[in-house]
C-alpha cells in the first residue's frame, strides 16, 4: 500500500507542478524527478487511469524541459553578446 500512496502522491505533485509558472516549474520538475524516479518505481499502485495521466504529464514536461533549456541557452548567447559589447 505505501507504493500505491507514494505513487499517488507523485502524480498529484506533478500535476501541481504542471501549473506553475516557466522557472518555478523547471525547479520544481528537478525536485520531483530526483524524490521519486531515483528511488523507485512510481507507476505501481496506479489505475490505468491514473498511469495514463501520469505519461501525459510525464511526456508533457519532458517537451517542456528541453523547451526551457533551450530558452535558457539562448538567453545565455544573448547575455554573453551584451556582455562583451559593453567591454568593448
């Protein structure tokens, strides 16, 4: 049973997760990935409905994160262009 409620628990965490605002969610995303796919499997305990709504939110966020990556770079690039005209 405490695999099941583990499992519960990290579905209802990822759907608040979902509706965070860009930076809070990526941070938050970190957290949850490491508290529950490091140690174990969370898919137990789940109804099929449940584990369909936990893929969703799973593949949802994973397209998210590299979003955000790839936003962050660019970011970078742009701070570093800012950076070195000034020196200039």
């Amino acid at each position: 049973m405490e695999r099941g409620n583990r499992s519960i628990e990290a579905l209802k965490e990822l759907t608040y997760i979902n509706s965070l605002e860009s930076q809070e969610r990526a941070d938050a995303l970190v957290r949850w990935s490491k508290k529950y796919l490091v140690s174990s499997d969370i898919t137990s305990g789940l109804d099929f409905d449940n584990l369909k709504r936990l893929k969703e939110l799973f593949y949802t966020n994973i397209n998210f994160i590299k979003e955000h990556k790839e936003n962050t770079r660019k970011k970078m690039v742009e701070n570093r262009k800012l950076k070195k005209f000034f020196k200039s």
